[in-house]
C-alpha cells in the first residue's frame, strides 16, 4: 500500500485517527523493525486486505 496515495475524507474520523497514530514497531534497541505496532490498525487491516486482488494482479 506504500506506493499508492491514500485519500481520506473529512468525515472518516476514525480512519483519520488511525493512520494518524499508526507507527512501526521498534527493537530491543530502538529501532525501527519492519512491523507496525498491534494497535490503532484495524481500518489499516481492513484496507490492506482490500487491496489483495490489485496485489495479485500486478504479480501476473
């Protein structure tokens, strides 16, 4: 989904809310992991798993 410009509307503030408090996971060190925090995602899920067909498609 990184690649795509995500749009929300005004009115979705609970969507507005989440992506707004969606942050990656950090190590034992601090740092920066390539996994997202378990909480504030379930639009994020719900999006990601929306897009799976598109996903599919593109490896064709």
């Amino acid at each position: 989904m990184q690649q795509f410009d995500i749009y929300i509307h005004p009115s979705c503030t609970n969507a507005a809310m989440e992506f707004g408090n969606y942050v990656w996971d950090r190590n034992k060190e601090g740092k920066f992991i390539n996994r997202p925090i378990d909480d504030y995602n379930h639009f994020t899920d719900a999006l990601r798993y929306s897009m799976e067909p598109i996903k599919k498609r593109s490896r064709i």
